[in-house]
C-alpha cells in the first residue's frame, strides 16, 4: 500500500495539490461572496441624462453614411464635375467612415 501522499499506480499527483490534496489554503475566503463596494472594484453607474445623444445625432449618422455611397456611385456614374477620380472615392470612403463612427457613439 502506498504512502498517504504519494500517487498510486494509475493515479498521478495533480499540478497545483499538495500531499493532502487541498489546492487551496484552509480556510481561504475562495469562493466567498464580497461586495463590489468592499473589493474596491464597484464603478457606479453613469446617470441617463449623461448618456443621451442630441435628437439630431441619429439623422445625422444617416446623413454621413447615405452622403458617402452617393458621392461614389455619383463618381462612378461620372456626374460630378471633372472625370471620374480616386479623390472622390476618397473622399466618400472618409465621409463613410466619419458615419461609422459616430454610430459608435450613439446612445
């Protein structure tokens, strides 16, 4: 019969146990519920007043995004004024992004 701590044939010691297979120290408070408040990690939340977007925020997302596939197409199409350049598309591609990102923001 082998030792107490010892592994058995067919029953290798895990990573991390000790001899009497405990993996954490007794009477540690592992597992036990603490408060946000008492860990020091509670953040409160933002007021909704905060986080409102202006009423024209949303139109104007729209505006960027539809104004941005207009000026390509209208570019390809070769309605604006000179012939059909990269800068167009540049800049539609820019006014696209713009959109984008203020639909990140959006609240």
């Amino acid at each position: 019969m082998a030792p107490k701590g010892s592994s058995g044939p067919g029953r290798a010691q895990r990573k991390g146990t000790s001899a009497s297979g405990r993996t954490t120290v007794k009477g540690g408070r592992v597992g036990r519920y603490t408060a946000p408040e008492e860990s020091g990690k509670y953040t409160p939340p933002v007021p909704r007043t905060v986080r409102k977007s202006p009423r024209w925020f949303g139109p104007l997302v729209l505006v960027l995004l539809v104004a941005g596939v207009l000026l390509i197409l209208l570019n390809y199409l070769s309605v604006l004024p000179g012939a059909v350049s990269a800068w167009y598309l540049v800049a539609g591609l820019v006014v696209i992004f713009a959109g984008f990102v203020l639909a990140t923001r959006y609240h």
